[in-house]
C-alpha cells in the first residue's frame, strides 16, 4: 500500500480513483487529476450531488463512471452501498460492485435514484438513530437505566432488521408474531399510530428528498 499526497501521481499510478470529498472541492481537485485520466481508470465518487454527467463534463473523457453512496455504518462494514454506473463493462461494474461488498450491503440504482439513496440509505441512518433514542428515553422510564436501555433498544433493532434481512420476509408478518389479541403489543402499536408515526416518518423521508432534490 502506497500514500501519497500528489494526488495527480497517486491517480495515474491507479486503476480505480474514489473521489472522496467535499463537493465544493470537486471541481478544483478534477483540473488537478485530469491529466492522469484515461479510458482504461474506474472512477467512482461518493460525493453528494456531483452526477455522472458532472464528471464527464469536468473530465471530458470516456472512462468507467461510478456513484456509490455508502452510509456511516460502513466504519463497521455494514454499510448500505447504493450504485450506478455509465461506460462501465462487465468486468469493472464487478469490480466496484465487490470492494463495496466488503462493506456491506450493495444494491445497482438508476442514477435518477441517487438522491432517493441518499435519504433511504444516509439519512435513514439518523432516522434510526432517532428511534432508538426514543426508545432509550421510554425503556428509563418505565425503569431501566441508560446503559441496559441503550443495549436492548439497539441491539433489538439489529435483530429486527437481520429477520427481514436473512429471512426477506415483510415488517407485518414479523410484526403479526408478536401481536396478540389484546395484547401490550398492538396497544402500543395503535397508540403510536394514532400519534402519527408511521406518517411522521414518512412526511420526514419525503421532507428531506424536497430538499435535496432542490439543490
């Protein structure tokens, strides 16, 4: 492994280039690197709002065009990796496809998707992280203490999302398994919906994609 801080010599010495920066950052850094782009680099970039067509106009050459948008999990590799591609032959789109699978999760998108990813997938994660905490606060009020209630909530929520990710079953048939009539169960689903909840969340992802779609 090599570091390098010329990123022009670091380009051209390399057969897959991640832009991995601030978008302000991309046009200047993409003047630096073009001279080590040719048809033969995988250029990939996880930079919010710079499109494919971004780079080929930026570029002006015909390479193997990557998005990816990871979320934070992928610091433990459990990311959700969301893709597209333009130019990309079979042997590249694998090759991308595999190093994010080491990261994670990884699922192919039209680009048109790419913003709809970022809020699923990024912005789901502080959606996620919302709940919990919610979760937290009501497991200390009714008597645990923040430690044990932080465990259960979290650790709750990682089997919840293995069973649908393991099993592919839908959310209302593992819902239905601990549903019972009469139940604390369908009490506290009930009291949540009628609080709003579900159409919280929902007006939350659809919030967010306005703003982004807007910029």
């Amino acid at each position: 492994m090599k570091v390098s801080d010329n990123n022009l010599a670091a380009v051209k010495s390399s057969d897959v280039i991640i832009l991995a920066v601030k978008p302000f950052q991309v046009a200047e850094l993409m003047k630096l690197i073009k001279p080590g782009l040719n048809s033969k680099k995988i250029l990939v970039s996880v930079v919010t709002g710079v499109t494919i067509g971004d780079m080929e106009e930026m570029t002006q050459k015909q390479l193997h065009y990557f998005r990816a948008m990871p979320n934070t999990a992928i610091a433990i590799r459990e990311s959700m990796t969301c893709i597209c591609s333009k130019n990309a032959d079979a042997t590249s789109k694998t090759y991308v496809e595999k190093m994010f699978s080491q990261l994670g999760k990884v699922v192919n998108i039209e680009e048109k998707l790419m913003e709809a990813a970022t809020i699923l997938a990024a912005c789901g994660t502080a959606y996620a992280m919302r709940y919990i905490r919610a979760n937290i606060q009501g497991g200390i009020e009714i008597g645990f203490d923040a430690n044990t209630a932080s465990l259960i909530a979290a650790q709750t929520i990682k089997g919840a999302a293995e069973l649908l990710l393991q099993k592919g079953t839908h959310p209302e048939q593992e819902i239905d398994k601990v549903t019972t009539p009469k139940g604390c169960t369908i009490a506290g689903l009930n009291e949540m919906e009628h609080r709003g909840f579900s159409s919280s969340l929902i007006r939350g992802v659809v919030a967010s994609y306005k703003k982004i779609a807007k910029e």
